[in-house]
C-alpha cells in the first residue's frame, strides 16, 4: 500500500514525468510545498519535495527539482534505493 497523495506517490516510484505534470498543472510553489506525514513513510514531520525525493532515494524527482532551482535544506539526508 502507499499513500493516495498523487505528489507523493509520483515522488516514490521516482516518475520525474507525472512529477513535472502535478507541479505544471496545480501550479505548485515547489520550494513552500510540504508532502504530509502517511503512514506508509517512516517520517512524522512534513518533508519539502527535495527532502521526500532524497528520503525516498528518487534520483531522476530529486535531479529535476534541483534543475529548478528548489532551495537546499541543509538537514537533508539520503537514501540508498537498490532496484
């Protein structure tokens, strides 16, 4: 199961191209959008959409946020995703 959150869900699978469609069409402040806790994350704060994308080890999401020049949290951690 995963969360219903169409952000979220694009942002775990890594699916740059659904991503760049949810921000285009909902014309979304991604440096001020904040992916909510879900159950199925093991976070309990709200994350920025760089911070989820490393959190989730999305490389292609995390690639085109920075290319859009989302601001840094420097607190910002990583995760190993093998496939």
């Amino acid at each position: 199961m995963e969360s219903d959150d169409e952000i979220s869900k694009s942002i775990h699978i890594d699916d740059v191209d659904a991503l760049q469609n949810i921000i285009f069409q909902n014309k979304i402040d991604i440096n001020n959008y904040r992916v909510s806790y879900n159950i199925f994350d093991d976070f309990e704060e709200e994350l920025s959409l760089i911070n989820y994308s490393a959190f989730c080890g999305s490389i292609n999401c995390f690639k085109y946020l920075l290319l859009n020049n989302i601001e840094i949290d420097p607190n910002i951690s990583f995760v190993s995703k093998s496939e």
